[in-house]
C-alpha cells in the first residue's frame, strides 16, 4: 500500500458543522459557523470552540462569555455557509437569513429557532494556541425540538437531517451502521 506524506495539516474530518451565536448586551445578535468544536467533559458537560481572533465574534463571545451552539442540518447549510464567510461586521445574519433568535434560558445570548438543538454555553477559559484561540465553555442549558420527539420522550437527533463537513464540503449523515457497544454485544 502507498501512501503520500504530505506536510502537517488538519485532516480529521468530518467535523461536525456549527453556527455558534452571540451577542453583546444591547446589541445585535451574531452568528459565526465554526468547524473547530469538540465534546472535552462529560461532569460537568463542557465543550470547547475555537475562533481566529482577528474574526468579529471572537470579541464578542470574549466580551460576554458566553454563546449559544446551534446544530446544523440540511435545510440550514446554506445560512451555515453563509455565516462562515460574511461578517457580522458588515451584515446582520439572523435578518439576511429569515432566521429567528430563540431566547435561551440560563444566558443572555438566543440560540436560533429553527436549529434542532441548542446549547448555551458559559466560557471558562480562553487558550491562546497560535491561529486560534479555544474557548473553554460549560455547557449551561440545552435545548431541543420537540417535533424529534416520540411519544416516550426519546429525542431522535438522527432524524434532523444533521450536517457535517468534510475535506471542503458539507455533507448529510446517513445511514445507521451500529450502536454504541454493538461490536461486544452477545449474539442470540
């Protein structure tokens, strides 16, 4: 088998595809797409985001501390795109797209209406890492469609139409190959 070695570069893909939202107090919410974000904590849940400091929101979500993660499907990857190349300097994002800010309840930053989850989140900590600076956030609150839910109250993510990126594109996820433990499962 061959294989190229090429120079360090990023290639853990797919990423999960994100419009984080933010706002200063008695100013015009923001929303930037983010590609950088992970899961670090389960008690208490925290997640990290990580932003260029030269970008508009970087200041913002610095100046409050806090913002709303927003999942992102297919019927929003264009408002997606859209917020990762515009700025909210020159723009207002949730006007341009027709989307709805959707008053959060534990932050004073609103999530948007039409995204299936959102996540409020409170910084912690900001590291300086080089192109991008990570926030470190305690997840405050979440909240989520009840359209994805069924009638004994499981949340069904997986029928969102969730979106990630990978290598340069957006793609839908898909088909299910298993579940969590499924490798060690006995067999009957």
């Amino acid at each position: 088998m061959a294989k190229q070695l090429w120079k360090p570069g990023n290639m853990l893909y797919p990423l999960p595809v994100i419009m984080v939202s933010c706002c200063r107090k008695g100013e015009k919410p923001n929303i930037i797409t983010i590609g950088w974000t992970a899961t670090i904590n389960t008690s208490p849940a925290m997640v990290s985001i990580s932003i260029r400091p030269s970008r508009y929101s970087y200041q913002i979500i610095k100046d409050s501390g806090e913002f709303v993660i927003n999942l992102t499907t297919k019927d929003l990857v264009y408002a997606a795109d859209y917020c990762g190349v515009r700025s909210g300097r020159d723009v207002d994002k949730f006007r341009q797209l027709h989307l709805t800010p959707y008053e959060s309840s534990v932050v004073s930053t609103p999530g948007i209406a039409e995204s299936p989850v959102n996540i409020e989140c409170k910084v912690k900590e900001i590291k300086h890492l080089g192109s991008h600076d990570m926030f470190l956030a305690e997840v405050a609150g979440v909240h989520a469609d009840e359209k994805y839910m069924d009638r004994k109250g499981k949340f069904h993510l997986n029928q969102t139409g969730l979106v990630a990126y990978s290598h340069g594109e957006y793609v839908e996820l898909g088909k299910p190959l298993g579940k969590f433990g499924f490798s060690v499962k006995k067999r009957k």
